[in-house]
C-alpha cells in the first residue's frame, strides 16, 4: 500500500510521528513535505497530496495540520477526494466504512500522537462497506460533476 502524507508548519511533528509508523509497518510512503518549520500555506499541499491520491499515484493520503480543518476544507476542493478530519477512532472507522473517504487530515493541536497513531492504524485497517453506503457516495460523485 503507497500513502502519501504532507502538513503544514503546524503539522510537521506530527507528519513525522506518522511518518516512522507507517515505515516501521513496511508502508510504501511518499512525504511531499514541508521539511522545515518556515509558514507555508496549507492548501498547496492539500493539493499535491489530493493530486497523487485521484491519480493513484498513491491508495490514500494524509494531511496534517494544526486542527485537520483547513487541510480538509482544502482536499475536499479537489473531484474525487473525501477528506476527513478525525479526531477519534469511532470516527476513522465510520469514515472508511461509510464514506470510503481517501485523505485523512489529523490535527497536532488538537490530538496525542499516540491517539493519531491508532486513528490512522484504524482508518488504514478499515474497507469501505459498499451496499447502501455506495448510493451515497454516487450521489457526492453526482454533485462533484455539477457545474456551478
């Protein structure tokens, strides 16, 4: 499985927790940075990360922030990504099972390491269950395809 992760300034330490885990796991990662703590804005690598993901250039991507919120609000701009801001493991798991969301965006400010540990061991473990959930995801695709 190929992930590929980035953050901002406010998500580095972060980005780099789960950068070792999902290494010590044998993932196959992609980290498209930052590599400094200088301000960068946000969406540019929601973007790149968004990017590999509706390319399958990589299964799913991860976007940490200082809250996971703007890092979302950024992905979900993108056709075809389901970003998902998660702060607990209930939640990871819903996300998967019932949205099949592809971008997971964790908050630094906002939880433990070890906590965002077992929320992306969660989210990783868990597949989309399909049936009705399908319909639902059809209709977002829908909506995606509108012009506005």
């Amino acid at each position: 499985m190929n992930i590929v992760i980035g953050s901002d300034h406010g998500g580095m330490n972060l980005k780099s927790v789960l950068v070792k885990y999902l290494k010590d796991k044998d993932y196959e990662v992609t980290d498209i940075g930052p590599y400094s703590f200088e301000s960068v804005d946000y969406p540019s690598y929601a973007v790149v990360v968004s990017d590999y993901v509706v390319n399958k250039q990589a299964d799913f991507g991860i976007l940490c922030c200082g809250t996971g919120i703007g890092m979302s609000i950024a992905a979900n701009k993108i056709k075809g990504i389901r970003a998902a801001v998660v702060g607990d493991t209930f939640s990871a798991e819903a996300t998967r099972a019932h949205n099949n969301s592809n971008v997971l965006c964790l908050g630094e400010r906002v939880i433990g390491e070890g906590l965002a540990v077992k929320i992306l061991e969660t989210w990783i473990n868990t597949e989309f269950e399909g049936g009705r959930h399908e319909r639902r995801i059809d209709k977002i695709s829908d909506l995606e395809a509108q012009d506005n």
